[in-house]
C-alpha cells in the first residue's frame, strides 16, 4: 500500500499503514481533548478517548491504541483530583501488560501519585519499588522520575531509601556522563543527582 506524505513516497505493509491510521486518529484529537481537560470536561474528554477507540479498534493490531488510550484516561482522572477512578484505570492499564520497561515506570509514577492522593502511602512505595526491579539500559534516565517519587514518598512516611536503589541512580549518572553526588542517606544522593541533572538541562 502506498503512501504520500511530504513529498516522499512510502511503500507500508497493510499492518503498517493501520497503526499509521490509528495513530493519527489518537494524535489528531489530542488538542481537542486537551482544551476539553482545560476546561474541566473531564468526562467529555474521556468520552472523546472512548469514541477514538471503538472507531479505530480493528486496526489496532498491536494494541498500542489500547494502551494509549488507557494510559491517557489515567491521567485524564488523576489531573481532575479522581483519584480511585484513576488508580481504577491504571489498573486496568496494568492488565494490558508492558511493551518496554519505559512504560512499566510510567505507569507505576501514576499508580502511586493516586495512591498517595488516597493516603495509601506505604501501597504507593511498594508500586514503585516493584517497578524498580524492573530494568533496561535504554530506558535508564526515565528511571530518575520512579527513583524521585520513592524518596518524595519515603520521606513523608520517615522511611529510609532502601540503599540498593543507589545501584539504579549511579547507572542513570553514568548514563548521563556525570558523577554520582554523595549524601547523607540514599534519598539525599538522589535528590541530588536530579538537582545536577535538572540544572545541566
């Protein structure tokens, strides 16, 4: 199948040319539905979500709509304070598995931020430590977002960083090209390596 686009002439497999199809009816809609968030339309933008899905469902042959779509009502439900609806859908989100470790931090950041929203602070540690034992080079610098919310987390419930998870930040500072900072406790380095990252960006 044949298709034009800026000029350039692309030869795609029917396959290809469906998950072309389906992401460009999920990403043309992201600005609508993204002004339906701003103005507190929360349920009109995850019904917005449902339509892209049900239009589009039979090209989704590798499900990445699914999990897209499922990803994004998450969040949709956390940025509107819906909290257990949320951690509804990232379970939900759980239940159609993980493509690369990227995602499984991802969706663990989520689960635990409407976690702690509930006052399910120690379930919300558990979640990201979980993730955690989950690792793959490629993927390392999204590991610094899990690693933050585990010591934000940890912190609140005087709970110390297990020092373990200094091996996961000294890979991100290696990933990085930068030394790891030392601290008084495993938190406190890896705070500071966020701090040295954030300010080299």
């Amino acid at each position: 199948m044949a298709l034009y686009s800026g000029g350039i002439d692309q030869i795609l497999c029917a396959t290809c040319f469906d998950r072309w199809d389906v992401q460009d009816a999920y990403e043309s809609k992201l600005e609508h539905i993204s002004d339906l968030e701003a103005e507190g339309k929360s349920d009109e933008a995850l019904a917005c979500l449902d339509t892209i899905l049900e239009a589009n469902r039979h090209q989704d042959h590798d499900g990445w709509l699914a999990w897209s779509i499922a990803d994004h009502r998450a969040l949709i439900l956390q940025e509107a304070g819906r909290y257990l609806e949320a951690l509804q859908a990232s379970a939900a989100l759980a239940d159609l598995g993980f493509a690369d470790v990227s995602q499984r931090w991802s969706h663990a950041v989520g689960a635990a931020r409407a976690l702690e929203a509930l006052g399910r602070d120690r379930e919300a540690v558990a979640v990201l430590e979980d993730s955690l034992r989950h690792e793959d080079e490629k993927y390392l610098p999204a590991a610094l977002s899990v690693l933050g919310w585990l010591v934000h987390i940890s912190d609140k419930l005087a709970l110390p960083v297990d020092p373990k998870w200094l091996r996961t930040a000294e890979a991100v500072a290696r990933y990085h090209g930068v030394a790891m900072p030392t601290g008084d406790s495993p938190g406190k380095a890896i705070l500071a390596l966020e701090d040295l990252l954030r300010s080299k960006q």
